[in-house]
C-alpha cells in the first residue's frame, strides 16, 4: 500500500500539472466553481487551487510565478468593475473572481500554452475567446453588464487584445 507521501510523490514525478489536458480540465472545473458556485462554492474552488499547488513541483517557485499575473488581472477586473463596466452585486471584486485569476494564471503557461507561443496569437485569442468567457458568466448569474453584452464584448476584446501577451510574458518571466 501507498503512503500519502510516496503517492504524492508519484503525482508530482511524472509533473501531472505539466500536462495540457490535466491543466485544462483542471481549470474547466475551477471555472465552473467559481462561476456556476461563486460564493457558495468558495471551499470547492480553494480545494481545487491547493490541490493544484500541492501536486506542482516546487509550491513556493509556483505562487512566485502565478502571482504578478493574478494580481495583474484582478486590478484589470477591479477598474472594469469601478467604472461600471461589470457589476458583481454587493462586491467590486469578489473573492471567487481573485480565486479565478490565480487558476488562470496557473493554466496559462500549461494548457494555454498554444495561445501564448506567439504574442500575436495571444493578443487575437484574447481579443476574441476572453470575452465569451465573461459574457458566459453573465447569462450563469455571476456579473451583471451594464454597458450591454456588445459594448462590453468591445470593451474587453480592446483590454484583452493587450492583456493576453502581458500575461503570459508576466507568467513566463517567472518560470523556473
């Protein structure tokens, strides 16, 4: 029989979060959490984001890495939400979105990889998938838009055409 130890070491061995389809479907469901649960599926997503730092190589170079990109996007998020362009309800960013973010950045450099390889494939990928992502947390409940789903969808395909190479410049810079 396995030890916690010698199984959690064979999940790190073979780097399981190194995979692209791991990565992906990890961060689908942290999406789904986040979104389709938000607040009340807070302890879900947490488990989701420590499972995912206890299987990584090296916890401490992961939080280094993850770090400046989900801080990057919650700051984007927080301004959209201060000058109206989403609205969250009683928060102007709330605690799954932050969640949301430190699983984005995690994925970016695994199961985004393709997008990020070329900076302007990152910058047409962000303009153009980005914002179906927030426009599908709209229709689920999660953030509401003022501005309308078109002035929106130009607004952040504008923030996104930009967003996207910075991250994963941001994200790769601090990769070991």
């Amino acid at each position: 029989m396995l030890s916690p130890d010698s199984l959690l070491h064979r999940l790190r061995a073979p780097a399981l979060t190194e995979r692209a389809w791991f990565n992906g479907l990890w961060f689908q469901s942290l999406w789904f959490a986040c979104v389709l649960g938000r607040d009340a599926w807070l302890p879900l997503a947490i488990a989701l984001l420590l499972t995912h730092l206890l299987l990584v190589r090296s916890t401490a170079s992961e939080i280094i890495a993850i770090a400046p990109v989900a801080a990057l996007g919650v700051c984007v998020d927080t301004a959209l939400s201060l000058i109206g362009v989403f609205d969250f309800g009683a928060s102007i960013t709330p605690a799954w979105l932050a969640l949301l973010w430190l699983g984005f950045a995690a994925a970016l450099p695994r199961a985004l990889e393709w997008f990020g390889t070329q900076p302007w494939r990152a910058a047409v990928t962000g303009a153009a998938a980005v914002p179906l992502n927030y426009l599908a947390g709209a229709r689920m409940g999660a953030v509401s838009l003022p501005y309308g789903e078109t002035v929106t969808w130009i607004i952040l395909a504008l923030v996104w055409i930009a967003l996207m190479p910075i991250c994963y410049r941001l994200g790769l810079s601090k990769r070991a």
